[in-house]
C-alpha cells in the first residue's frame, strides 16, 4: 500500500490491583476497511461503423476517454466453419455466434500499439484511450474490417470523464488524491 507506514500498539490496562503480568492480547486478524474503486461507467453494445473495405479505416467511440484495456471490440465477419473452429482453438468466446439482436459472428479483434507492426493476418485494432478513436490495418499490415453495414461493435467498454481544466488530477475523474483520507 505504498510507502506509509503505520504502527498498531496494544497496551494493557492495569487491573483493579494495578497487575499487567497476566496480560496476553491475542489478535485473530488485522482488516483494513478499503477497496480498490474507480470512478468509471460501463458502456455497452455501441454501434461503431461499417466497413466499406477501405484501409486504415478509423471509427469514433462516443463517449470518450476509455479506460486503458477494457474495450471489448467485435467484428461481423463471415465465417466457414473451419474458419471458425480455428479462431475458438485457445479461446471459445474469441467468436460469438448470433448475439441478441445481433446475428452472424462475433469476432473479437485485439488491441496492439500499432497495426502497422503486424502481419495482413492479424485482427488488430490501435486505440486512443483519450479521444475514443479506433484505427484498423491496411489489409498489408493488420486486417481491413470485412465489408459490411453495421459490421463494427464495441461490445463493452469502461469509460471516465475527463479531468476538469486546471485539475492536478493524473487519472480522469479521480478528485482524491491516493492514499489520501
């Protein structure tokens, strides 16, 4: 928890005879009435965009800024069922089948720094947790999204609101310092 420290002293109360030497305190447990929290809503099924197969495609979360490494983000695409079978090996819920409302497969894309260092192959997005921006590949480095309509979901994210001008607040939001009372 930091750098403080804090000492617990026990002291005996001297008996009606003013003896102390019987005196053996035993402590089952010390508990610390604290949790971890943030200031954060959760943001679900938001509709990003659609793919018209361009590169380096780039969709707008509405409600910006993210938290760093919660947004959940899923593709319609369409799928064989060996396609299908080989992207669940390792990780079932990597494509969801026919989500309410939602139907065809889900395929979850994964977070890197920069498309642009990975293979054509790879289903990676860039994100900019600030501005809520989502920037795909260029089909020679990290996949284009497949055409579709409506084809770009941002199945969940946590998000904040913004620090308030002149706030020396590091984390949105948060007008408590840490390890403050």
């Amino acid at each position: 928890f930091g750098k403080t420290l804090t000492w617990l002293r026990l002291t005996p109360v001297a008996a009606a005879g003013g003896n102390v030497t019987d005196w053996k305190p035993a402590i089952r447990g010390a508990y610390l009435k604290a949790v971890w929290a943030s200031a954060a809503e959760t943001m679900t099924r938001e509709l990003l965009g659609s793919s018209d197969g361009a590169p380096n495609l780039t969709v707008t979360l509405a409600r910006p800024p993210v938290l760093q490494d919660t947004l959940e983000l899923r593709v319609k695409e369409p799928l064989g069922e060996e396609e299908r079978t080989k992207l669940r090996q390792g990780d079932p819920s990597r494509v969801l089948n026919d989500v309410d409302g939602l139907p065809g497969d889900w395929v979850r894309w994964q977070p890197v720094i920069d498309p642009g260092d990975e293979t054509a192959d790879q289903r990676v997005y860039a994100i900019d947790e600030a501005t809520g921006t989502v920037r795909f590949g260029d089909g020679l480095h990290g996949m284009i999204p497949p055409i579709g309509t409506d084809s770009i979901v941002a199945f969940s994210y946590r998000r904040t609101e913004p620090p308030k001008p002149g706030s020396e607040s590091t984390a949105p939001a948060n007008l408590i310092g840490p390890r403050t009372a």
